[in-house]
C-alpha cells in the first residue's frame, strides 16, 4: 500500500 | 507524530487505565456498560485489521496491541468474572446497540475511502467508534449518581478525541495532501455526543458536588 493511504493514526 | 495527537494518545490510554483501576481496586463494573465496551472491542479489531501486514511504528504497534487487549479483557471480565459480574447493571444497560452496530457498517458500505475490505473495516471502525459511548451515557443518566472513576473515564474518553480533532486541524495546514473527512466529520460527531456530560461534569467539579446526570 502506498505510504498516503496508510492509516498512521491509531 | 504531533503534541495533539500524542496527548489525544495518552488521553484515551489514561480513559482505559482508570476504567481497569475502577473494575479491579472496587471490584465491581457498577455504572459502566457491557454494550458500550463490547462496540469499543469491535471498533479496534476492526481498525487494527492492519496490526500484522502494515508496520508503522513500535508506538503504533503497542498501543494497537494495548487497546486491543484491554478492550477485550474488559469486556471477558465484565461477562465472565464471577465477582465483577454480579454488579453490572443488567437492567439498566438495555440501549439497543445492535441498531449503532447495523447502521456504521451500512454506513461504512455507502461513505469510504475505497471499496476494499480493510477500508471499509476502517470506515465502519471510525462510524461506531462515534456512537459507541451512546449506551453509556443512557446508563449513566439511569444511574443516577456516578462514581468518580466511572465519571474520569468517560470524561478522558470524550477529551481524547477533542484533541484528535486538533492534531487533524494541525495536520491540515501542515501536510500537502492530508484529508481524513471520515475520521474528522466522525470526530466531531463522536465529540459533540459528550456536550452535556462535559457540562455537568464542569459543573459538579465546580460546586464540587458528585456528579450527576439529568434523568
């Protein structure tokens, strides 16, 4: 998955 | 990483402490919804589908692992212990939250980010995680008067969120491409839910009086 459409939120 | 969000973190970790201190040092779950800890072990099971396959940060990992088992734990204690068992509010907790269940995921199906599996797990995870607190509150303003434990948690509960709301405006005007619609309409939802308990909370801290809920 592309790093932008990571969820780095928890 | 920011400060809102960091303290947003340490908000919501503090919320689930003081909940395990309140059920453990008093032995009794008294005040707290069964219903409303069962949609909050759904919300991060469905959040966290990405724990094993995406690795953002040791953080990110072990407070995904913390909330994940402290929020099952509660729940298995809370059915299962046979001590603190006998103190939950059967009759009281009967908000019908098989309806916030069906609703965020029809939800979830209809507004995301992209039709996959693990997108709409995250959309519906964010939806409920909204309305989870709702039988909660109806329990609390059936209680009656609320214990203090019980009146910290749901207070740092509310507040965490409040602070996401922060770290999404920073991060708005700091990042180029940053927009999280969902979870930023979401927790504006999920924060306004919490109004009036933050008002009568502010005042029975004021007159410092026990805090109680209008019926």
């Amino acid at each position: 998955r592309s790093t932008e459409d990571l969820k780095d939120e928890l | 990483m920011n400060i809102f969000r960091f303290a947003g973190d340490m908000m919501h970790l503090t919320s689930i402490l003081v909940l395990l201190l309140k059920i453990y040092a008093t032995k009794s779950c008294s005040g707290i919804s069964l219903k409303t800890q069962e949609l909050y072990a759904l919300v991060f099971l469905a959040r966290y589908l990405d724990l094993f396959t995406d690795f953002i940060s040791v953080y990110n990992t072990i407070m995904k692992l913390v909330f994940i088992v402290s929020s099952t734990a509660i729940v298995w204690c809370m059915k299962r212990d046979r001590v603190v068992r006998r103190s939950y509010d059967k009759q009281l907790d009967t908000f019908r939250h098989y309806f916030l269940l069906a609703a965020s995921f029809a939800l979830a199906l209809l507004v995301n980010e992209k039709f996959t599996f693990q997108e709409i797990f995250w959309a519906f995870s964010i939806y409920l995680e909204a309305v989870a607190i709702l039988p909660q509150l109806v329990l609390l303003q059936r209680s009656g008067n609320v214990d203090n434990l019980t009146g910290q948690y749901v207070f740092f509960l509310g507040a965490y969120r409040a602070f996401y709301i922060l770290n999404w405006i920073y991060r708005y005007f700091t990042e180029t491409h940053f927009s999280r619609w969902i979870a930023c309409i979401s927790g504006l939802v999920q924060t306004a839910l919490y109004a009036d308990f933050f008002y009568y909370y502010y005042i029975s801290w004021k007159n410092n009086t026990k805090l109680k809920l209008p019926a």
